[in-house]
C-alpha cells in the first residue's frame, strides 16, 4: 500500500456488507510530528504586524496582512509566487516603508530608522548575503563588527556561531569556494552574530544538500528553544510541517488563514477511498455522492471526496474542517457531510451487490489544504 494512506479490512461478503465497517477517525490519522509549543512567556508579542498594505504605483502587492509572533514560536509564511510574501518580509524588517499599516516589535512601533530596535532583527535573505571573497571567520567578524562586537566577545561569538553552523573546519576557506549547503549555512550564522530576539528566514534551504538542510533546521530548532522568535517563509511543506508551531497563508496580499498545524491540517477535508470488486454499472447509482476510479495500488475503487464544495473567491476554511469552528487535535471528527455521504454510498453499493473489500483514508497534509486555498493554477 501507498504512503499516505490508511487502510480498514471490511469483512469478506457476497452482495452486503456483513457488518457496518470500522471507520478510522481522520485526524487521529494525523503524523505526530510537530514541535512542542512554546513555553516561553507570552505577554507581549515579539512582533506584530498590524494591517499592512503597499502600493507600487497602481500595483497593490499587499493588501491587508496582520500577525504576531510570539517568543520561541517558529511560525510559517506560505504562499504563492506573487502572494506579497517578501514584500511584508521586507516591510517587517524595515527594508520597505508601508504605504499603511504598522510593524511593532516588542510593543514599539517600528519603522525601519529606530537602530534599537533593528537589532533585534536577524535576517536571512533568500540570495547569500556574504562576501564570497572572505573566509568564515572574516565574515563573520565583519558583519558582528557592525552591530558593535569587539574584542573578545566579538571572538567569542564567532567561535560560537562556527560551532552552531557546523564550520570549524572549513572556517579559513574562502567562501566562495564553499557547497551551495555550507553558504547557505554561512549566511545563517552572519544573521546570529548579534544574538537576534527575531529571525525572519526567506527560503533558507533553497537548493541544499540533506545533510546541510538537516543541520538548518536543526539551528532553527535550537534558537527558538532558546526564546527566538522565527518567522520562516518556505516552498518546502514538509519542513514547515516538522518546525513550525503555526502557519499564515497568504495570497493576493491577504491572509486567509492563519493558525496553529494541529488545527489546520487535523480538520482538512480528506477522501475516502472504497476498494470494490468491480465498478461496472455502478456510476449512474451513485451520481455525483462519489468518483469512480482508480485507487493507490491500481484496483478499481469507488471515492467519496471529502471536500465539502464552496463558493466565493477562496474557500471557507470552516468548510475544510471537521465539525464546526476550530478543532482540537486531541478531538477528531469526522464532518456529518463525509458521514453521511459514507454511508450513503455503502448503502447503494449493498444494494448492487458490489462487495468493499476495505476503505484508505488519504491523509490530510500542508500541501492538501495550500491548494485547497490557493488553487492549483501556475503561478510565474
């Protein structure tokens, strides 16, 4: 059987169901996988950003996105090519001014001159903001040299950051003869040297190798064990997924949902797949409650959607849930829609005489409900 899937083995009949099969909750199907959530003091956000838009000219490449970010969270920032997700990076690091809205950090307003503030930013760009000419070390020491290090505390925290990135051996070579994976980590520990309260990563781990990705995420982890907030702006679902305590996805300048993992993929809609004797004749009986096809190991299958079908402009996240309002992981549901459409269609399928020889779950995932939201259009 195909990752991804669950499987319940329904009894071996003629015609009927012998018995009423064992249905799998969904969301306790769910891989345990997620961090644990911050324990930090969580008084004042760390950051906030409060209703942000901007214009270029008659372009509105952000329209209304408003989050916080609390200590030692590690939040996500999903979204399409042209979403305005760089765009809010760059005006929550002070590199843009908004044309309205505000960026507050610890409670202040922020607008880019307040150097106090600024160093409270770490930034990692999505391009290598190094000098390729320069070894580890002379990097290093530079950029801590301009946020004020000196001497041996300067030293110091160059030794410390080699040892976090993983550099010490290499650290005298010039960089520009490094691994895509060595820069990569390179340009992270440039944004550490002066020991930032606030990290905001922009596809840190574009095109590294495992082991360095491996050890980024591992850096990531570490820092906000240690009270870093972390907002962390990726293509990659499977590592927002593994590091970050919650998720703001945005697209066409707005944010459509922003919450914690648990709640948002624990309530995706998920199908469910019905592996039967044949599916002859049955597609008329069954009507639009369900898919004839194909399932994951190619025998015929009959497919309840799990999908609840929506209108407007971008889905409404509570249809995409499981019961209403917000659902508490360590509750699942399964929707009464899916419910009833379930036994629906097992109820046509007795009468056809067509035996289910066992029901997958497809779980729910990131990537499942960034589609859901976003629409899987091309986007350059």
């Amino acid at each position: 059987m195909s990752a991804g899937f669950t499987s319940t083995t329904l009894p071996s009949r003629t015609g009927r169901l012998s018995s009423q099969p064992k249905v799998t909750p969904i969301g306790s199907l769910l891989p345990q996988e997620l961090p644990a959530r911050p324990s930090h003091d969580r008084g004042t956000s760390l950051a906030e950003v409060v209703h942000l838009r901007k214009n270029y000219g008659n372009h509105l490449a952000v329209k209304d996105v408003s989050f916080s970010l609390q200590r030692g969270e590690v939040l996500g920032l999903l979204g399409p090519n042209g979403a305005g997700k760089s765009t809010t990076m760059m005006m929550l690091a002070g590199l843009l001014t908004p044309t309205s809205g505000d960026v507050l950090l610890d409670g202040r307003k922020f607008d880019g001159r307040n150097h106090d503030l600024r160093r409270m930013l770490g930034v990692v760009p999505q391009e290598y903001a190094i000098y390729q000419e320069l070894n580890a070390i002379d990097n290093l020491l530079f950029f801590g040299k301009l946020y004020g290090l000196r001497g041996k505390s300067l030293k110091d925290r160059c030794d410390e950051v080699l040892e976090q990135i993983g550099l010490v051996e290499s650290a005298k070579r010039p960089s520009g003869n490094y691994s895509g994976g060595m820069k990569r980590r390179l340009n992270f520990g440039v944004a550490l040297m002066h020991k930032p309260s606030i990290l905001i990563l922009d596809e840190p781990t574009v095109g590294v190798d495992p082991q360095s990705r491996s050890h980024l995420l591992d850096c990531v982890r570490r820092q906000a064990s240690e009270g870093v907030g972390i907002i962390y702006a990726s293509h990659y679902m499977e590592e927002i997924q593994s590091i970050c305590h919650r998720v703001a996805i945005v697209d066409h300048g707005e944010v459509l949902v922003d919450d914690t993992i648990p709640n948002l993929i624990g309530g995706s809609a998920s199908d469910l797949y019905l592996y039967v004797d044949r599916t002859t004749g049955i597609s008329e009986t069954l009507g639009n409650l369900a898919i004839v096809g194909i399932g994951s190991d190619g025998e015929p299958a009959v497919i309840v959607p799990g999908d609840v079908p929506t209108t407007g402009k971008y889905a409404d996240v509570a249809s995409l849930r499981y019961g209403l309002g917000s659902l508490a992981p360590e509750l699942p549901r399964i929707s009464p829609e899916l419910s009833w459409r379930l036994q629906t269609v097992l109820f046509k399928l007795g009468n056809l005489g067509i035996e289910v020889k066992r029901i997958e779950t497809q779980q729910s995932n990131l990537e499942r409900l960034f589609l859901q939201l976003t629409g899987k259009r091309l986007r350059d």
